[in-house]
C-alpha cells in the first residue's frame, strides 16, 4: 500500500497517512468524488436537507446501501437526510478514510475501510469501524460518480 499523493488539506475524510493500492492508481478524482461523498454525510444529522447534494455524487439509478437503509435513484437519494431513522439519533459523525483497496486495475471497484467518530443527541461518543464498497462510474462528461455505495460498521 502506498500513502495518498494529493493535497489532502482540502479534504475532509481522507489525510496524508490514508493508504491507498500500491501499483493501481486511484485517480484524483475518484478520491475527491468519495470525500464528497463522506462531507454530505457526515453533514447530515445537523443538515439534512443536503441529501439533495447526492445527485451530483450519484449516477441517476446509483445506490446507496446503509446498515439499516437503502436509497436508489436521485429521487431517493435526495431524501435520504429526512427518511433515514439512524440519523435522529446521531447529534453528529464524521467518517475518516484509513484504507482503500482496488480491486480492478482502473481503481473504480473499491473497498473502503476506516472509522466513525460518532455523538449521539445524548452525548455519548463513540468510534467505530467501518468498511464499504463503492463502483465508481464515469459519466459522459467524463466526471466520476457513485453507481453503487454499501457501507457496514458496528452499530452504536
């Protein structure tokens, strides 16, 4: 595995010790589209109403797999910061990339593995570990998007 070799200072899930596949390149832009991802996230149990920022992370049919939920379509997606129940309980959450792994040679099937900093509304703390899938999709504009997002992690 190798460190990650973009400016991280940007960035808000990944930092400078996250390892990335050694001998497949994951491109930047790959990199910029699942921190992205992890913003809008982490974003909403304060902002829920920015669920409506996933039509520009997802292609138009992508899927978004939670432990407890499933949103597909931009339709979905959309609305998945109102609808999903695991957000009520969260004050808030932010993801950290510690590890990604290709598992093709053009680093669009991926595993993600890292951890959760976590506040529930009665203020416990938590951290836990989470793994994902993502395959990534190139639109005809040639800008990457999310076809497909499953995330596991221990629950809270």
């Amino acid at each position: 595995m190798s460190t990650i070799d973009i400016d991280t200072t940007a960035l808000h899930a990944f930092n400078p010790s996250t390892r990335l596949p050694s001998g497949i390149t994951v491109p930047p832009s790959t990199i910029h589209l699942l921190d992205n991802f992890f913003r809008v996230v982490d974003s909403l149990p304060s902002e829920p109403t920015n669920s409506q920022k996933f039509t520009s992370i997802f292609t138009s049919d992508g899927t978004w797999k939670t432990p407890d939920a499933a949103f597909r379509g931009h339709d979905q997606l959309a609305q998945s910061g109102t609808s999903w129940e695991f957000l009520r309980m969260l004050k808030s959450f932010q993801h950290h990339v510690g590890k990604i792994y290709a598992l093709d040679a053009e680093g669009k099937d991926l595993m993600v593995w890292g951890n959760i900093l976590m506040q529930t509304v009665d203020g416990e703390k938590h951290d836990v570990v989470y793994s994902a899938k993502a395959d990534i999709e190139v639109d005809a504009r040639g800008e990457a998007r999310l076809a497909f997002f499953q995330g596991w992690s221990s629950r809270v």
